[in-house]
C-alpha cells in the first residue's frame, strides 16, 4: 500500500528503538515499566513532495507531534513540515 501525504506533511519512517541489553537488572522494576524516551527523534524521510522544503535523508522532530495512522494493518508516521526542527544528511 502507497500513502501520499498533502497539505504539507512529511511522511517519516520511525527509527527501531526496541532496546534489550540482556543484562539482568539490578532492582525490580514493575510490570510493562519503560524507560522514558528522548523529547526529540531523529527519523527518516520518505515522501516530502507535499512540503516546501529541501530535506535530506533524515530529520530532528519533537516525538509528541508525530502522528500514527493505521490502514489495514499497516502503519504510516506523518509529521507537519512546521514541526522539522533540522534536516541531517
């Protein structure tokens, strides 16, 4: 399935941030606890057609603006190009 974003969105591929470092903790920690993430992520552009501006191949964005849609079982991250903070290469 293809997404096309408009209206000046940006759609993004989130990067994989499953951590397991198989060390065995020092203390217990409750059911279902993880660790907080950063306010910031750094992703990768896919289509940026629909926005004005020149991106590289990824960007900084605030986490909390990232939006998620799912479409018969696929997921799809889009972002507002007001929200990209910094194009990195």
């Amino acid at each position: 399935m293809k997404l096309t974003p408009h209206n000046r969105h940006i759609l993004i591929e989130m990067p994989d941030e499953t951590e397991d470092s198989g060390e065995p903790a020092a203390f217990l920690l409750p059911e279902g606890y993880e660790k907080p993430k950063s306010e910031f992520v750094k992703v990768a552009i896919t289509d940026c057609t629909a926005s004005e501006l020149d991106l590289g191949s990824h960007a900084i964005v605030p986490r909390h603006m990232i939006q998620e849609i799912s479409i018969d079982g696929v997921i799809f991250h889009l972002i507002l190009d007001n929200y990209v903070l910094a194009s990195v290469e």
